[in-house]
C-alpha cells in the first residue's frame, strides 16, 4: 500500500520548509532510511530520509516551494500501484513572497582579485546555508556565481565549480604588512541570517515569557579527569572521550532523579518526559543549533561521544537529519574550550532548564586548612520558575556533584 511522505517537523516552532531538491525522481526506487529531499528551515539544510520503502510513485510539491509542516510531498508504494492525484497544495514558490527575505542571506566574503572591479550586486544573493559555508571557507564571493538551484539559487555544486578556476579564489599577490592596511570608519551594514533571526525570536520568547532562575556550583574535577586520561589511553584518536562527553552521562542519570527538571509546562500542567534526551548546544557558521542524544541516560559513554562527534559534524556541514535536532527533554551548553570561568544560558523552549558548563581550571582550592591547587569546574542551571523552585536546583546541582566527582558511579 502506498505511503504519503509529509514534511517533518523540526523543533517546536517550526511551520514550514523550503524543499531545496529532490534527491529521488518519480520511478527510482528507494529504501527506508534513504536521502529522500533536502529541506532548509530557518536552522539548516536537512536531509529528509524515506520512511517506507519501495518506489517514488509522486513528486506532490516542486523544488523551490515552501511547504507547510506535516504537508504531503511525495508517495511511495510498490511499482505499478495507482496513487490517487496529490491534495490541493497550499504551498507558494518560495520566489513568490516578495514581502519575506530571501531563504538565505549571504555572509560578507572577500571579492575575488580578479573580479574586484566587477559592478556590484543590489539586493542579497540566494543561496543554500552549505554553498555560503564553503564560500566562505575559501573566500568565493557568492555574488560572481551564476546559480543552477531553483529560482537561480546558489548551491553546494556552484561553489564548487567555481573553485576549480583560479579567478575564485582571493589570494593576496603580496604580503601584506601593518602599513598597507587602509582603516576605514564607515560603518558597515551585515544582513543576518535566518538562523540568527530565529535564534532572536527564540530566545526574546524564552526571556521574556519564561521566568528564569539560576543556580552556581563548584565541583572537584580531579577524579573525572584521572578517569577521562585512563579511558582515552585505551581508545584510538577518533574515538577519544572529551570532558563533556562525562558531563552530559552525569546530567542524564541525575535527571532519572530529578524528573520535575525533565519536563516541560502546559497550561496548568507539567508533563515530566518519559525518556531522558539532552541536547549539546553546537556552534554553526551564523549561530549555534542544538542536537539531541537520545535516551542518554541509557548509552555508555563511548556511545554518547560517538553520537555527538556525528551531529555535531552533520550541523557544521549544514546537513543535519531531522532525528539530530528534535526531541530534546533538557539542554547544556559548554563553553569550557573559551577559559570562561561563569555564565548562564537562556532555557531552550519547551523545556524546563539548561546547564550552562565552564572551564575546568586548575585554581588555588583550601583543604584542611592547607591552600593547593585543584581543578575546579562551574556550572549554572538555569531554570523555569513555573515547573520548580531553588531548593529542588539546589539538590539537582548536589546530586550532579556525585557522579562528576565520583565518576566511577557512572560505570556501575
């Protein structure tokens, strides 16, 4: 029997998507699991993949459109089986909007040497989020480029035949030295980029209808990063265990305590979330995403790093699947690789708290009256007034203490 593909939902706030490309055709056949279509949402490129197997009966929408969330796009069935014809769509070319920005907006890039004289383009230049980060890495100025997406998008193929002609490439012909610097005072006017506009809608939602409050706590990391040290020695270079990877086992098994700070808050209701899903706060060109490990409570630790060295790399690539975005039940977000001693994060919507993670930092510490030093760690949880109280963060940020200062209680 045939079955209707209908656009995902990726994150709460997520109403529509712009199919950027069919990577099935009417006919071919197709697996559970496969690259059905790329999408693009306000947060990246995604990849969608085939929850049935079988043929591509029907293609319901164009490349170019924007679609509704949980709108039909294509049927699959089995060779030769009558679909009925597609549903009255709803979606609009995407070109249609003439009153909405562009779906991507450009980063500033350095114009090619042997194009600086070329007139400039008015108005952004289209292009996909994975074209302007290779454009960017190697200086292409995306407004030179001819685009062969829909609508004379710049995509991920244009880039890179430009790259293969050396005009495209900015290569300063001389060194350059602190006297040839020309200092200009104009000020400079940058577009943002979709991800930074829904990261601002987010977050002014979240500060603004949320009321927050946070909760410090120092903890002793010797012993974790002693076991952390004896671990990697046994691992190859790929497969190393980070201080995180630690951090996010201990967060998950002390929410299996706390479920009141594993939930969310609806109406007069808190609904405490059945599984334990933590999400990594990612940093992407243009912002950050964040990607969830799934029942994390449950993996061993090796598991955990696998998982998000795997996302994490997807979201730089700007080709995330819809599984590494959605789900999330509690959100951290580490800043511990910038030295920074303290900070708070913003709640992440729908959810009920965050931990925002520091440095590990080898500091002056007082015991038994003697002063030494000791690698110390802190962490603020930030949390939703509505679903718990300071007490409750309070012990959380106790209980946390045992599994990262005790951290072979995470093995048994």
């Amino acid at each position: 029997m045939a079955e209707t593909i209908n656009m995902p939902k990726l994150g709460f706030d997520m109403a529509e998507g712009l199919l950027v490309r069919w990577v099935k055709q009417v006919g071919e056949n197709i697996n559970k699991g496969d690259v059905l279509a790329e999408i693009e949402t306000d947060k990246a490129t995604i990849e969608v993949e085939s929850s049935a197997s079988g043929v591509v009966l029907q293609l319901i929408v164009d490349q170019g459109t924007m679609v509704p969330v949980n709108a039909p796009i294509a049927v699959i069935g089995a060779a030769g089986e009558k679909v009925d014809a597609a549903p009255a769509a709803a979606p609009q070319k995407a070109e249609a909007k003439a009153d909405e920005k562009p779906a991507s907006t450009p980063q500033p890039t350095a114009v090619p040497v042997a194009q600086a004289s070329a007139p400039a383009t008015s108005g952004p230049v289209k292009a996909s989020p994975l074209a302007k980060k290779i454009a960017k890495d190697n200086n292409v100025n995306l407004a030179s480029l001819q685009g062969t997406g829909p609508g004379g998008r710049v995509v991920r193929k244009d880039v890179e035949a430009a790259l293969s002609q050396p005009a495209a490439v900015s290569r300063p012909a001389t060194p350059v030295t602190y006297a040839q610097i020309n200092v200009t005072q104009e000020d400079q006017v940058i577009q943002t980029t979709k991800l930074r506009q829904a990261i601002g809608r987010r977050l002014v939602e979240s500060k603004t209808t949320i009321p927050h409050f946070y909760v410090t706590h120092e903890y002793k990391m010797e012993a974790l990063l002693e076991m952390r040290k004896q671990a990697n020695a046994y691992l190859p270079d790929g497969e190393k265990l980070s201080v995180n990877d630690f951090i996010l086992k201990a967060v998950a098994l002390t929410l299996r305590q706390f479920p009141n700070l594993n939930a969310t808050i609806k109406g007069n209701e808190i609904i405490q979330f059945g599984h334990v899903n933590v999400g990594v706060a990612v940093t992407v060109p243009g912002g950050l995403m964040t990607v969830v490990v799934k029942d994390t409570d449950q993996k061993p630790m090796r598991q955990i790093s696998a998982e998000v060295k795997a996302m994490a790399g997807r979201a730089r690539e700007g080709k995330v699947k819809p599984d590494d975005v959605d789900g999330s039940t509690f959100s951290t977000s580490n800043l511990g690789m910038y030295d920074v001693e303290d900070f708070i994060a913003i709640i992440n919507p729908p959810e009920a708290a965050i931990l925002a993670i520091s440095s590990a930092r080898e500091v002056p510490v007082v015991e038994n009256g003697q002063v030494k030093p000791g690698w110390r760690m802190k962490a603020t949880i930030s949390v939703d007034h509505r679903v718990s109280d300071g007490a409750e963060a309070a012990q959380f940020m106790q209980k946390l203490a045992e599994f990262l200062e005790n951290p072979v209680r995470m093995l048994v």
